[in-house]
C-alpha cells in the first residue's frame, strides 16, 4: 500500500511542505488530491467539498505539476499552455502569456517543447500551474534541474504566490527549500505520516539554551547552582542548558547578577534536516 | 465537449505523423487514377481490332490457337469504345472507395493507436486529466476528434481520387459527367457512409487496446491483430462444411464486406442490416468498455 491512514490538513494561505524520502507515498498523495489515483478507503476533500462527488469544482481550482513536467513534444511551449488552457475552459488567453513571462520563458515560448532543457521544462511545469489562476497550487519537486538561480526564483515565486493569498503544496526531498519556504509540513514516511504541524514549532528544539562565555567552566558551575534549571552540558564550544525557551532573559539577568556576562545566548533550534533525520530513523527502530 | 473535441483535433492536426499519412493519401489517390485508366483502356484497345484468339483441340491432340476475325456485326463500336471509356469515370467511385476502406482502415489503426498510446509514452495523460471535467468526456473527446479525423481523411481521398480521374478523363476528352444525377449521388452518399460505418469497429478496438496497455504498439497490435486474423479465420472458415462455416458471420470483415457490397463466389450474401448489427455489437462493446477501464483505472505516470 502507498499511503496508509493519511490524514492532512492545509489551510487556505498556508505553504504547505509534503517531506518524504523516496517512496514515501508524495506523489501518490498528490496524485489521490488530483483524483487520478483513487483511495482504497477514506475521502480527500477540497475546498470544503468532496472531491469524488465535486471532482471539476475543486481540480478547477487547482494548478499542479506531478514529478517531471510532461508535455507535447512537438508543439511549443505556448501551444501547449494555451491547449491547456482551452481545455480548462474560460481561461483568457493573456493568463497563458502572464504565466509564461513570470516564469521567464517568453523568449522560448515559440520553441517546440522537445527543444527545451530541462531547467526550461521545469518553468514550462511552473507556469502551466499558474495558467489557470489557482487557489490551491501543488508543486511536486519544482526546483528538480533548475540552477541556482532558478531555484531561488522559484523559491521567491512560491512566498509570492503565498502573498496573493493562494495556498501552496509543495512536495520535495530538498529540506532546506523547504524549510525557507513552508509554514507547515507533514513528514511522510512509506506511506505514513510521522508528523505534522508548523515549521516553527518542529525547529524550536526540545527547550535548551546555547550559552558562550570567556570562562565556560565558571559559567557551568554557576548555571548548575540553579535549581530551576536542568542539565548542563558542553557542546562545540557552547554550553547547553534545559531550560523554557522564554526563560533567557532571566538567566542572563541571573548569570549577570553574580558577575557572568555571556558573549552568545540563544534558543536551541534545529534545522528541518536535523528534525527529519531524527523523526525517520526513530521510525526504523 | 465541443472545447475538448477542438483541443483534440488541434493536437492531431499539428502532429507530423498525421501529416504525413494525409500527404500518404494526397500522393496515392493521385497516382493510383494512372494505373486504373490504364486497365479500362487496355480491353478496348483489342476489342475493337475484332481478332479474338480461339484455342482448339485436334484429332491428333495437340492443341492449336486461332485468330478468329468476328463478324462485324460482333466487333465493338467506336461509340461502344467510348462507352466503355466512359466507365471509367461512371467507377471511378465505388473502385476509390473501395480502396479508401484500406487504407482509412490501415491508417486509423496507426493513427488511433499513436494518439491514445502516445498520452501515456509522453506522461501527458496526467497533467492533462487534470484539466478536464471528467475522464469520460476527454476520452469521448479524443474518439470523436479521431473519428473526425479519419473521415476527413476518407473525404481528401476520394475527392483526390475523383478529382484526378475527371481530370486524365478531360485530357482525353471523355470528361463525360452525364450519368451524375440525383439517385447516383444518394448512392454515392451511402456508400460512402456505410464504408466509414465498417472502418469504425477496428478502429475502437484499436483504442481499447491502447487503453489497456497503455501504449500504442499494444494498439496497432490488437488493430492489426483483427484485420489480419479476421481475414484468415474468414477465409479458413468460409470453405468448411460444418457449423465453422457461420462463426464469419459474426466477425466483423464478413459483415462489412456485407454492408458496403461485396461479395464473392460460394459465399452466402449476408443481410446489411444484420451486417450493421453485428458491427455496432463491436464498436459499442469495444467502446463501453474503453471507457469503462479508462475510468476506472489510476493513471500513474
């Protein structure tokens, strides 16, 4: 089974990351909300509505590309976007040409498709998700053979889109992107989800403090003496404490009060990949 | 529907494998007028010099061959020659649309074949199914656009065809369009129409094919598969003196033989209508279930 017991929940405005290794059951996902693949069992809703019984209501409203942009070889990047787009219905034909330049393919947008590289195919994938004006955009692996440069436009493109007021799902393996992007992410792991929620709260760490002084060992002994505080340890030059997260105000005061002043002080936060690795390999245990 | 069936053909139409089968068909509708007018003038030739040659066994057994000169009551008229002439054009229709059944029948199964199967080798079928209302209208779309296609093709063939005989005829001033009326163009209509009507069910399972498979060689294979074996088993079966001889009847080139007027010798002509029947049982068959395994099915890549 691809996904077992999904149960994801995006809210309009948000930016939503889908993280998973490979295999994971991303783009099965994707594939269930685009309904060309059908669930053994449960429902995906959308926009409220049921998509087995409102499927046109809520794929109008959606723009998406799955793993690698496909299109027709031998027609242009623009005769494949306006095909699209005639077929969507009621699409004006500026929106084709408004997508193709945000993208910044306006001056291949005549090339056959087949001509293209692949860095091309990928904002050729981008902008056909743009075509139709959607309120739900879902991206899957969007910076795949894209440069540097191409990966940071769309990853401006992403926060731009998320500013209008669109909601965005954006499937990837790269936790970096991610991170710099996503308000919120679900952790897919063989079909399951380890976890779900805001960004912010996954990478605020387990409450420790990171503290750096000229006389860490002066600095120890006085953090331990501090019955409110749990345990010390040093770590790369640092020294970690357990304490509450909006508690550092108060230990600097403390430390300062007994003639301690700290050079560095700050929340421990670990970083997505730190937090993805964490959760996938407690999983395989 | 009329949106998608306009996309689909938009897409037929810019595809350089249809062009080349209608440059196919423009070159060989064209060119096969030569051969044609080449045989009906051939018999005429000879026939009006009156010398027919007669072999005759002797007493002595061996066989011996005589220029009979016939009586001139007997020999072809110069106006007699002209009429056969003439018939040439007074054909030209049933003999083009007899080869228009093959070749619309070869290159819709190509056609069919590539634009089904060609969805699922590019990995459009997907972004695409996103873009329409509902799997059963694009499919219909896309069957539709097809079936557009190839009678489209079917009419450039037999007005190419048509067209070249009038013209080798006018060059040899006997560009006579005299037995043109009314009852020949409802003929005509007919004919044209019931040939269309036979090319249909291998082209759906043709489709079906591709649909299953998910590509267009299993498409041309099953398309193929049909025509061929259909004609060997019909030929097989045809001669038997047991119940075998019947299966035919429910295959679907003995029906269509049926319905667009052929026949042959030994064979027992088959009622049009019941003709008509079986190949409906075919294409609506083929079709119901096209789009039944097309909506049932998840589409992966």
């Amino acid at each position: 089974m691809a996904v077992k017991s999904l149960d994801l929940e995006i809210h309009p405005g948000q930016v939503f990351g889908l993280l998973g290794p490979n295999g994971s059951g991303k783009t099965t996902t994707i594939s269930m909300v685009l309904d060309l693949v059908r669930p053994t069992a449960g429902s995906v809703q959308l926009f409220g509505l049921p998509l087995a019984q409102h499927r046109w209501a809520c794929l109008r409203r959606i723009g998406a590309i799955i793993e690698s942009p496909a299109f027709y070889p031998y027609l242009s990047g623009r005769d494949n976007l306006r095909l699209m787009a005639r077929a969507v219905g009621d699409v004006p034909e500026s929106a084709v040409d408004d997508a193709i330049d945000r993208v910044g393919l306006t001056e291949r947008a005549k090339s056959a498709y087949k001509t293209y590289s692949l860095g091309m195919k990928q904002r050729l994938g981008i902008a056909f998700t743009l075509v139709r004006q959607p309120d739900f955009v879902i991206l899957d692996e969007p910076t795949n053979g894209l440069d540097p440069a191409g990966t940071r436009e769309v990853r401006e493109l992403i926060i731009a889109l998320a500013r209008e007021g669109r909601t965005v799902l954006l499937a990837s393996h790269l936790l970096h992107e991610v991170q710099q992007v996503c308000s919120h992410v679900a952790i897919l792991k063989r079909g399951e989800l380890l976890a779900q929620g805001a960004v912010e709260e996954m990478l605020r760490g387990d409450g420790s403090l990171l503290l750096r002084a000229d006389d860490l060992a002066a600095l120890q002994r006085a953090l331990e003496q501090v019955e409110w505080l749990g345990a010390v340890e040093q770590s790369n030059g640092y020294l970690r404490v357990r304490a509450p997260v909006d508690s550092a105000a108060r230990v600097n005061a403390l430390l300062a009060e007994r003639g301690i002043f700290l050079s560095e002080l700050r929340p421990e936060e670990s970083t997505l990949e730190e937090y993805f690795l964490d959760l996938t390999e407690e999983s395989d245990e | 529907m009329s949106r998608l069936v306009f996309v689909e053909l938009f897409k037929l139409r810019r595809r350089l494998m249809t062009q080349i089968l209608a440059l196919l068909v423009v070159a060989f509708f064209i060119f096969v007028q030569v051969p044609r007018w080449h045989d009906q003038t051939r018999p005429s030739d000879e026939g009006s010099s009156g010398a027919v040659p007669v072999e005759e066994v002797g007493p002595d057994g061996e066989t011996r061959t005589f220029i009979v000169i016939q009586p001139e009551e007997a020999q072809r008229s110069p106006r007699e020659d002209a009429a056969l002439l003439d018939e040439f054009l007074e054909t030209t229709f049933d003999d083009n649309l007899a080869i228009v059944r093959w070749i619309a029948v070869l290159f819709g199964i190509v056609l069919t074949a590539a634009a089904l199967g060609s969805e699922y080798s590019w990995g459009t079928l997907r972004p695409f199914l996103t873009c329409v209302e509902s799997r059963t209208k694009y499919l219909g779309a896309k069957l539709a656009a097809l079936g557009m296609m190839i009678v489209a093709g079917m009419m450039l063939a037999m007005a190419l065809g048509v067209g070249t005989s009038v013209v080798i005829a006018a060059g040899d001033g006997r560009a006579e369009l005299g037995f043109v009326d009314a009852a020949y163009l409802e003929d005509a209509f007919f004919d044209f129409w019931r040939t269309a009507y036979g090319v249909t069910p291998y082209l759906v399972v043709t489709a079906l094919a591709a649909i299953i498979g998910r590509s267009a060689l299993t498409g041309a294979f099953a398309g193929f598969g049909l025509l061929i074996g259909d004609s060997i088993a019909t030929g097989v079966m045809q001669g038997s003196t047991t119940w075998l001889r019947y299966v035919p009847d429910y295959l679907p080139g003995h029906n269509v033989d049926a319905l667009v007027g052929v026949t042959f010798e030994d064979v027992a002509t088959r009622d049009p209508w019941a003709a008509a029947v079986v190949l409906a049982v075919y294409a609506f068959g083929a079709l119901a279930l096209s789009l039944w395994v097309f909506h049932r099915r998840d589409v992966q890549a």
